[in-house]
C-alpha cells in the first residue's frame, strides 16, 4: 500500500473516529491514539510499515516545538516565574529521580536507559491536561494555573533530554561531548543574528508587499530550513525548531505566524499519535496483563505521591495539591517523542520501548477516572470544604443590593453612595472586598443563585434590587426566585440582548436595561452632531428611534420565539423607520411627543414628556475628560 493511500485512510479514519470520541467525552489525544490503535497491526492491520508514516509525521512534533518556543515571551516566562522555574524544575528532577530508580531496580536497565526512561515518564501531556481542564471549566483556577505552569516547564526541559539522548548511545556519534554543545551554542549565536538581521527584515518585506498568504510560506521555509540545518549538523530538529521559535517570540509577525503555522501542527500531530497508536503493541496487554495495568498504575501513584509533596512542601493546601497531582499523574506525548529518539539512537531497545508506550497510552485513559475519584472521594477526607467568609449581618439591613459588582453594578453603587445611600453587594469575587468598603457598602461573597446568600444579604428587607451579572442562565435563575418569592421587591435587571430582555418580560420584570443599547443611543446622537445636523434634530432623531424600537419590542414579544415573524417585523420596524427619517415632514409628524411614556418599556428610567429640541437649554454635552473612570475589576 502506497504512503499516499495510507495517509488517506487515516486523515478518513480520524474524521470519522476523533469528532465520535469527543462526543463520548474522550480527549482528542486519545482519540488519535485509539485511531491508531484501530488501524494499526494489532487490530485491522491496514497500516502494515507506521515506521514510513512516522517520518512525516514526525514534523509535527518538530512544528509544536516551534510553537511552544513561539510562546515564550520573556515577560510570560518572568510573570509565572515562580511557578514555571521553582514548581516545574521540582516537579521534573525529584519525579524522574524517582522513577529513574524504580526503571533501574523492577527493569534491571542501564543507568543510561534508566534516566531516559525515568525522565521521559516524568513528562505529563500538556494537550491531555489542558483540554481535560478546558472541559471541566478548572482552568483558571488554582490548581490549573499550577498545572498549566508546570507543564511548560516541562515543555521546556524535554528539549535539552531531546539533546541530551545521543550523547548517551554508546555507538560512535557526532552527538558526544563538548563538540556537541559547542555547535549547539554557535548554532544558536547563528540563529540569533539571523533572526535579527535576515528573518524580520524579510517578514517585513513579504508584509509590505501585501501578498499576506506568504507569511505561511514564510514560517514554512524558516522552520523547514533550521531543522534541515540542524540535521545537517547533528544536531536535535526538535532543539532547533525550538529555538527557532524563542528567537521569533518577540517579532512584531509573532501572531501571524503562528495563525499561519497552527494547522499544520495539529494535523501532523495528530498523525503522529495515531503512528504512535499503531506502533502500540497491544497483543503485551493481553500476554501480560497484570503487568502492564500495574505498571500503570504503579507510575499514576509515584507522581502523583510525588507531586502531593512537593505541593505541599511550597504551602499550597491540600486539595490543591491533590488536584495538580491528579492532574499531571500521566504520562506525555513527550514520553513518545523521547522513547522514539532514544529508540532511534539505540539507548533503548524496541523489547523495553513498547510495553513502556503502552502503559503512557493506559496511563492517559486512567487520568479522566481518577481526576473523577479524587475529587468525590479522596478530596473530602483531607480538605472539607470551607464555608465562604462573609461580613457580620447587621441589625439594619441597607434598603439596596447589588448582585455582580462588575462595572455595571459599580456605577450603580457609586450613584448609591454619592446620595448616602448604604448598599450590600454580592459577588464571587474577593479582590472586590476593598472596593465595596471604600464605597459605604458590605460584600457577600458567594452565588447569588443560592437563596440562602440572598437571605443572608438581607433581601427580605430590601427596597430595591439590581441584578447586573453577565451570565443568562443565572441572571434568570435569581430573577425568577425573586418574581416569586419577594413579588414587591423592585427589581432593576440588566440584560444581554433583546432575546434576554424577552425571557425577563416574561417573568414580569418591568425594569430591564440592555447592555449597550444607551451607550450605543449616546454615540449614535454624537454621530449625527458630527456629521452636521443641529442639536435638536439629532435628539429628535434618537428619541423617535427610541420610542419606535421600545414599540418594536412591545411587539415582539409575543413572538419571539418566531425567528421568521420576528424577522418579518424588524424587517417592516426598519421600513417605516427609514421612511419616517427620509421625510420631515413625516418626522415633524411623528414627534416623539405622540408616544407616550410607559415605565414597563423605558429603558432610560428617565421621564420624556417633552421633546428636549423645544428646550434646548436642557441639552447638556459633557466634556469627555470630565468623566470619571469606573472602579476596575
């Protein structure tokens, strides 16, 4: 079966298998992997010779390099300092120590293959760990930010193991010694000034010409070239495509290339899971079961245990420690990438690289169950929950609350405060304590949704009610518990859009304002000021927009969940409109004065009985610089 032919099965057989995985909540790793697995010798043996696949599909590993250098801006890597440099560097040295020792005494291995193997399972999958905190929404959190850190760390010392590995073989090789590191370091002197004195000056030069599809073939041809260069040397592909991409981190073209080059690196990595998939020797699972699984999870508990205390040895608690120990518990697709070199060089056998490839690849399918059991399980044992601290309840509760103190509720809270009005706000986030103090105010920190922090925040005595969180569902969750447990509460809503604002009429909620619908009025009137038209023209102008676009929305509402008919009356709403604009006589006509005023429909609040252009004395433009910034987040 020709190459052409083979890589066609498998770019059909991914398409079809990857998209299936994810929807039985597999990572997309795995999925290559499995699909690998599927075509390879040991299931329907349609891949006969992966090894010729490999070749191609080891420049996807050569362009991730490029990536993750292409990442590695020097303000990044000093702002995670702390994380990257002290967490990682432990993480990797004390784990492949560790197992390290654990190859050289159950494997009876060298000390050279003993490194290799206890470092390459050292290395976690940063794709497998990142998309499984993507998923379960944790990556912004403590354990995430920790994980995420260490895994670049480990990102980038799989390169000097990548370059360590030849200098390990005990065939003859350009790869030994002082020579090797020393056309590493002039290599890099070289790529320097390259990047300084030829590669930017030509990114220029391609930009200027307007051709913008060439910057593809332009981060293409650089990395094609250094890697061609540094094989010529002897030198790691990996290293320098690398290195390629820290010296580009910088460049003004950073963002296009990797936009450019990204694609392609998914692609043939993923082709390169899938050959590692066919390489996968699965007739060893079934000669030797009990040692494969127990290997497994024999490298699951060692990290984890590890990791545990090293997490704890830096103050982090417990169940952030247990969570980070969970999450880089398996094995890496850099453990195949190093196998694969060190395979190639002969530090390791293909008798000890392929049981070792399959208890990396059960290692990942373990990761998802065990993330599952630490956290119902093993978390509560040694870190119960503790209950959100929350201010003293006073005796007097404030007649207003704000729930989310975003900028929208802040404003609010500012205009409360400038009258003397006390307020109580909840919020999930505590960096806003100082915030909502300095401001007369008391914070509640927890889920607005919860009724018990509504009680607790004194809604059963509160006059006015604003809710200003950004997120619908919840948004409607707080305004539907209050419609009908607190019916005589005035409630002040924001919503999203139009379609939000339909979903609150529906509760009944009366006072709704959209997001940017004021704002956007506002510019709207200084536009046309812009453009020529008189003062009170343009607030005629917006304020027959206004009270057409509130009897559109009155309108509506009863069929919006009608996409064709809501369509047909907008539709209609913007014929009238540009008729009624296009006349002025017809203008003249349909003053804003004959519509009038329904505080159900106002999204100002504000009272227009009359129309400002017959008192132009009212209309007041502030200075821009007169405005005050609002409180940051």
């Amino acid at each position: 079966m020709s190459p052409l032919l083979q890589i066609t099965i498998f770019l059909g057989a991914a398409l079809l298998f990857v998209p299936l995985g994810k929807k039985l909540g597999i990572a997309t790793v795995l999925g290559y992997l499995f699909t690998g697995i599927l075509l390879g010798p040991s299931v329907f043996n349609i891949a006969r010779d992966p090894e010729e696949i490999m070749h191609l599909a080891e420049f996807g590993v050569i362009l991730l390099m490029f990536l993750i250098g292409l990442e590695l801006r020097p303000q990044r890597l000093w702002e995670m300092r702390q994380s990257i440099f002290v967490m990682g560097s432990l993480q990797v040295l004390v784990t492949g120590i560790v197992l390290m020792g654990t190859a050289f005494l159950l494997l009876q291995q060298s000390l050279s293959a003993s490194f290799v193997i206890g470092f390459a399972l050292a290395l976690s999958s940063t794709a497998f760990v990142l998309q499984l905190l993507s998923e379960k929404q944790q990556l912004n959190t403590t354990h995430g930010q920790q994980s995420f850190s260490i895994l670049l760390f480990q990102d980038i010392a799989a390169i000097p193991l990548l370059a360590v590995i030849p200098l390990l073989s005990g065939a003859e090789s350009t790869h030994h010694g002082i020579a090797y590191f020393a056309a590493i370091i002039a290599t890099f002197t070289g790529l320097f000034l390259f990047s300084r004195y030829v590669m930017r000056p030509f990114f220029r030069f391609v930009a200027k010409s307007g051709a913008t599809e060439l910057l593809t073939a332009v981060g293409l041809f650089i990395v094609l070239a250094v890697v061609l260069l540094m094989d010529s040397l002897g030198i790691s592909t990996t290293l320098g495509a690398f290195l390629t991409g820290v010296l580009l981190a910088d460049s003004e073209f950073r963002h296009e290339i990797e936009a450019s080059i990204s694609p392609f690196k998914g692609l043939l990595l993923g082709l390169f899971f899938m050959t590692v998939g066919m390489t996968t020797q699965l007739n060893l699972l079934v000669d030797i079961p009990v040692q494969i699984i127990g290997a497994a999870l024999l490298l699951i508990v060692i990290k984890m245990l590890v990791m545990t205390a090293i997490a704890r040895f830096k103050k982090i608690s417990w169940s952030n420690s247990l969570m980070i120990a969970t999450c880089l518990a398996q094995g890496g697709e850099f453990a195949f990438v190093v196998l694969s070199v060190a395979k190639s060089e002969k530090v390791l056998t293909a008798a000890i690289v392929e049981p070792i490839t399959l208890v990396v690849t059960l290692s990942m399918v373990f990761t998802p169950v065990i993330f599952w059991l630490v956290g119902t399980f093993i978390l509560p044992l040694f870190d119960k929950p503790q209950a959100p601290h929350y201010d003293e309840i006073p005796n007097q509760h404030p007649p207003l609350i704000i729930a989310g103190f975003g900028r929208v509720g802040q404003i609010v809270a500012r205009l409360a405060h400038m009258q003397h009005f006390s307020f109580t706000a909840i919020d999930q986030s505590l960096q806003k304590i100082d915030f909502v103090r300095r401001y007369g105010g008391t914070l509640y920190y927890g889920d607005v949704t919860l009724p018990d922090i509504l009680r607790a925040a004194g809604i059963e005595q509160a006059k006015v009610f604003v809710l200003a969180i950004d997120d619908v569902e919840d948004s409607m969750n707080v305004a539907r518990h209050i419609r009908l447990n607190y019916p005589n509460l005035t409630l002040l809503v924001r919503a999203r859009d139009r379609y939000h604002m339909h979903l609150l009429r529906d509760l009944g909620v009366k006072h709704i304002w959209r997001e940017t619908y004021l704002t956007s009025l506002g510019i709207g009137y200084r536009t046309l000021c812009a453009l020529g038209l008189d003062k009170s023209a343009a607030y005629d102008s917006i304020e027959l927009f206004r009270n057409y676009d509130e009897e559109l929305l009155s309108r509506q509402q009863r069929i919006y969940t009608d996409e064709q008919k809501v369509y047909e009356s907008y539709r209609d709403f913007l014929s009238e409109l540009e008729h009624l604009f296009e006349s002025d006589a017809e203008a003249t006509q349909h003053d804003p004065k004959q519509f009038q005023d329904n505080p159900d429909l106002d999204e100002s609040g504000l009272e227009r009985k009359t129309v400002l252009a017959q008192h132009p004395e009212h209309i007041r433009i502030n200075d821009e610089t007169k405005n005050s910034s609002d409180i940051q987040h």
